[in-house]
C-alpha cells in the first residue's frame, strides 16, 4: 500500500505560480512513475504531467513550457511547479503513483486561478 498527501493548492491571479507537493509514504520501494491529473468541473480527469524514476518526462500539450514535474527520490516526493497560470487551470489537482501492481490516488487538491 501506497499513501499520498498533496499540499500547495490554493487562490492565484492569472499569470501567477503555485506548487504542488505529492508525498509517498508506505511501500514506497515499489513506486515508478510518479505523475499529476487535474479535474476541471464538469471535465474528465486529465493527464498533467508524469515523471519516471528515471526522470523522464511526459506533459500535457496545455501546459508545456509553463508546467515542470520534479521528483525528490529521497524524500518520495513529486513536485509540480507551475507558472504563469491561467483561469483554465483551474481544477482540482491529483497526485498518483504506480507500482508493479497498481495504481494509487491522492486526495486532491483544489487550484483557482482568477482572471
């Protein structure tokens, strides 16, 4: 079993930075890939962006260049900095981790970016 607590959400201006932090307790040993979807109201959840234990990389189109995924293999940890926000950010955020068995969710956390 895998735990996750995010933290970071919260209120921003269009044009403004927020980061979200993702961290893994648990089986932490059987963790891959790490990544972060979002929920807009009225949306199906989509992918944000995915990082491998190795680093590599995967993002959405919406938010290359403005988005970075990191991950502090150390503190099992997965970070999504975000910059320069825009109103159709808005969602609620979701860590999620894979294993060689399955997949695990956070909780969520709610980002607003107002115009």
């Amino acid at each position: 079993q895998v735990q996750l607590v995010e933290s970071g959400g919260g209120l921003v201006q269009a044009g403004g930075s927020l980061r979200l932090s993702c961290a893994a307790s648990g089986s932490i040993f059987s963790i891959l890939t790490m990544g972060w979807y979002r929920q807009a109201p009225g949306k199906e959840r989509e992918l944000v962006a995915t990082i491998t234990s190795g680093g590599a990389t995967i993002y959405a189109d919406s938010v290359k260049g403005r988005f970075t995924i990191s991950r502090d293999i150390a503190k099992n940890t997965v970070y999504l900095q975000m910059n320069s926000l825009k109103p159709e950010d808005t969602a609620v955020y979701y860590c999620k981790v894979y294993t060689v068995n399955r997949g695990y969710w956070g909780q969520g956390t709610q980002v607003t970016v107002s115009s």
